[in-house]
C-alpha cells in the first residue's frame, strides 16, 4: 500500500495510469474556486490529459477553497501534494484508475484571503474558474438580480473590508490587475445554469457596482465570461470508493474521485488572454453553447429531479435503481421526449433519440451508485432552473405539463420529511425549514407548496398547472408514489394533448 504522493508515482505505474509530465515544471495559469469531486472529474481531468500530451504546462491550476468546510480539501490536498486518484466504472463493471496530476497548490480563503486574491493578480493567471453550485452565484431565483441583503456579501462591501467571498476576492484580483496595468483574466462558470457565463457576469459586475460604479463598468466591458455546459456523473466519494482504490490500485487515496465513463464539455470560446488548447483534449469549442446547454439541462439534469422524488419514496435508494426499473425509465423517456424535447432549439448533427436513450443508460450504471439524497439535495437551486423552465414553455405553447407538473408534486411530497414507510427524510436544502413548513400544509391547503413566488412564480395561479400539480399530490397522498408513476404512464398522462 502506497501513501499518495509524488515520490510514490513511481512505484504505482504499474497498476494506476500516473502523470507522465515534469508535475515540476507545470505553472499555474488557472485559478478554481471550488474544488470538488466535479471539477476533479471534469476540468481538472481535461488538464491532466493535455499535459500527458505535452500540451498545457502553463495552464495547471491552484484550487482555491471559500468556506470553513474547505479546510478537509485543503488538508488532504496539502497531504497528497494535491494529486488523487479518479476511478471511472464502465456500465460492465470493470474499473479505469488515473492519477491526477493538473492541481497544483491548494488555497483556503479563510486562512490566507491576501494569498488569494495576489495569486489571481499574478500575470501568468489568464482565467479563473468556478464550480461554485447553482446556489453560489447569489441570485434571487425569480427576479434574477443580484441579493445584496446577503450578509456574507454585505460585509465584503464594508470600507476596508478583508474579502471572503468569491464576489469580493475575483473583484478586488481584477482590481489590482487593472492598477498595475494587466488585462484582466476570463471568468470562466463550469456550473449547470443556463447562461452561465451570463450569471456570473451580472452577479459580479453586479457586486462591482456595489463597490464602484467605475469599477463595476470597466468589468462589462473588459473581463470575458465564456458560457459552457459540463456533463459527468459525479457521486460523493465514500469510505467504500477509498476502500476499493485501495485494493484494487495499492492507493491509500484520502479523497479519491470516482465518476462514470461519460464525459462532455461544451465551452464558448471567448478567452482574451489565450487558453489550453480543450479541443485536443475532447472538448467542443463552440460559437454558441445555448443550443447544448438546453439539452442537458432539461433533459438530464431535469431527469435527475424526475427520477429522485419518485423513487425515493417508492422506496429506492440510488439511481440506478430507478432507472432500471422499466416503469420508471419509461416515465423519464415520457417526460423527455413529450415535455422537454418540444422545447429544445434546434441541435444540427445531434442525435436526440440515442442521446435520450444514453442517458438512461448512464443513469441505470449500478456500479457509478449515484445515490437519490445526492439528487434530491438542494432542489430549491435545481427545479426553478431545470425544470420550471420546461413548465413555462409548454403553458406558453399548449404542450403536455402533466409530468413535469408531477415531478413539482413529488418535491412537494418528499419536502413533507417523511417517505411512505415513516421513516425520516433528511431534507437537504438551503431553504430547508421554509420548505417544510409549507410542505407540512400540503393536506390543508394543496396550493401551499408553489405559492412561494420567490421559486415558483405566478405558477400557482396559473389554472392549468394547478390542476395538473394537485391532481398528483393528491394521487401521490393517496396511493403512492409507484401508483401516481404508473398513472403518468399509462393514464392520461400519456395521451397527446392532454
């Protein structure tokens, strides 16, 4: 068994792909905030493949940590001289082991916010990059502005402050950079929101404003903030996956990254001061990322949120065990090709049926265990981006809303905190208690869910959607949520028009 480390990558060559490359001469010219199993699989893993080409050297990355939890990254990646491993399990069962070398240093803003923000300021940093989850860009989710009640955000603003957030530490790096006469480096969001590189273009120009006007202007019209869509499925690394690395490659891995075999990242390409060569490394560099993003986001990540619910009250655990239950993939394929598809913009040399199809394939890998608490976390960032959307466009047009509508019911019905046996639901969410206490009045009052305009809008008055919500919540207090999927399929749900 070998510890993790540079001076062990010799000896584990023979069971585990390692770097190839001088991890010596790699120069940082990417700063991440936001260093997770995520970034680790995707962005991080992109890197590491160019410079095992020879290409990209100048583009490793300093991984930067904002909040106090960060300290465990920050420990194991001091620990480890910031490499880990990445397994990926195939849908056959065997696994691929990878050592990756791309992050080169490990920041935590708490400790040393200076360290930080001058690492952002130093020349050879050309593009900060995020992965921050839907609930870091700090926006109100109906009005789409810029929350600056945010006390964390409030105190970034205070004279003289010592930046914590990502807001105030990128802003005060831009800052600098434009003192000391340096073009400012591309903002660049690998998170699933639509357009964002938009979002975070106007929640930190926003929080620029904020500070100075000037200064907030100077940021629109210099700073680049590339849109993208990112595509892999990451689960939690538990102490099972540090166990299998263990005894299947000799690692002792703290925080080993496991994540199934798919992968796609589809970037703009707007980089001012230049960036790795992705395409060489599988990405797609494209015009325009609008088309792609819709796609993903409506129908896996919306898919996500179609399946987590349901099947987590019916009594499953992970997901693919969900989707390997024909009644369930069914419904999704319903929910896909009947709600989401009508409203996707055209995708030239796509296939939409063997994408569709993919991914009940990537979501019934028994060996990725994805599991339904990671999906059903955080809703209240997830449905009003991925699905909402979908419900919106269908009212708009006449189409089908009957199992999107039902999705929003089966949040409703698992945000109650206890599933059909009882037992406990641990609800995960930033707007836990809010949730509940409105859930809790489901019996009382069918409409107390959705009339949370800060998430849902005007949904609630809207006739169509309510009829199509309370029929499902009620269906699913009545019977359950197997019975209330089996009626989507097989009942009215699944007659066109209805």
């Amino acid at each position: 068994m070998s510890k993790l480390k540079t001076e062990s990558l010799a000896g584990l060559a023979g069971s585990v792909a390692v770097p190839s490359y001088d991890r010596s001469a790699v120069r940082t010219g990417i700063v991440h905030f936001g260093v997770g199993g995520f970034h680790r699989a995707h962005q991080a893993m992109y890197l590491d493949r160019l410079m095992n080409e020879g290409k990209a050297l100048d583009w490793g990355i300093c991984g930067v940590g904002v909040l106090p939890g960060d300290a465990a990254m920050k420990s194991v990646m001091d620990a480890q001289d910031c490499l880990y491993t990445l397994v990926l399990k195939n849908p056959d069962g065997t696994r691929e082991g990878r050592v990756i070398g791309s992050i080169t240093e490990y920041l935590l803003a708490p400790e040393a916010p200076e360290a930080v923000i001058e690492k952002m300021a130093a020349e050879d940093t050309r593009i900060v990059s995020l992965t921050i989850t839907e609930g870091g860009y700090n926006f109100h989710h109906v009005t789409g502005e810029f929350d600056a009640a945010n006390p964390a955000v409030a105190a970034d603003l205070e004279p003289g402050a010592v930046p914590a957030t990502v807001f105030g530490l990128v802003t005060e790096a831009l800052l600098r950079r434009r003192e000391r006469g340096l073009a400012p480096f591309t903002v660049m969001s690998c998170d699933n929101i639509q357009g964002n590189g938009d979002v975070a273009r106007r929640m930190f120009t926003a929080f620029a404003d904020l500070r100075d006007p000037e200064l907030g202007e100077w940021m629109r019209a210099n700073v680049a903030f590339p849109n993208s869509m990112v595509d892999r499925i990451t689960p939690v690394t538990t102490d099972a996956d540090r166990d299998m690395v263990a005894a299947d490659f000799g690692i002792e891995d703290a925080w080993p990254v496991v994540s199934e075999d798919f992968e796609q990242w589809v970037l703009e390409d707007d980089f001012p001061l230049g960036r790795p060569p992705f395409e060489d490394a599988g990405v797609q560099v494209v015009d325009d990322v609008e088309p792609y993003e819709l796609m993903k986001l409506r129908l896996l990540n919306a898919s996500h949120q179609g399946q987590c619910y349901f099947g987590y009250l019916a009594g499953y655990r992970y997901a693919h065990e969900v989707c390997q239950d024909p009644l369930f993939a069914r419904f999704l394929m319903d929910y896909m090709d009947r709600e989401a598809t009508p409203t996707l913009k055209p995708l030239p040399g796509v296939d939409l049926d063997a994408y569709k199809q993919k991914l009940i394939e990537r979501f019934s890998n028994e060996h990725v265990r994805d599991t339904l608490a990671r999906l059903c976390a955080e809703s209240s960032d997830r449905i009003p981006k991925w699905l909402l959307p979908v419900i919106r466009e269908n009212l708009d047009s006449g189409g089908d809303i009957h199992r999107s509508a039902a999705i929003v019911a089966s949040w409703a019905r698992y945000a109650e905190g206890t599933d059909e046996q009882g037992a406990a639901i641990d609800v995960v969410d930033r707007l836990r208690e809010r949730l509940m206490a409105a859930a809790a009045r489901n019996g009382e009052d069918p409409l107390a869910f959705i009339s949370q305009p800060e998430l849902f809008g005007d949904l609630a008055s809207n006739e169509r959607f309510v009829q199509a919500y309370t029929q499902a919540l009620e269906f699913l207090h009545d019977a359950g949520a197997r019975a209330t999927v089996e009626q989507l399929v097989h009942g009215h749900g699944n007659r066109e028009g209805s």
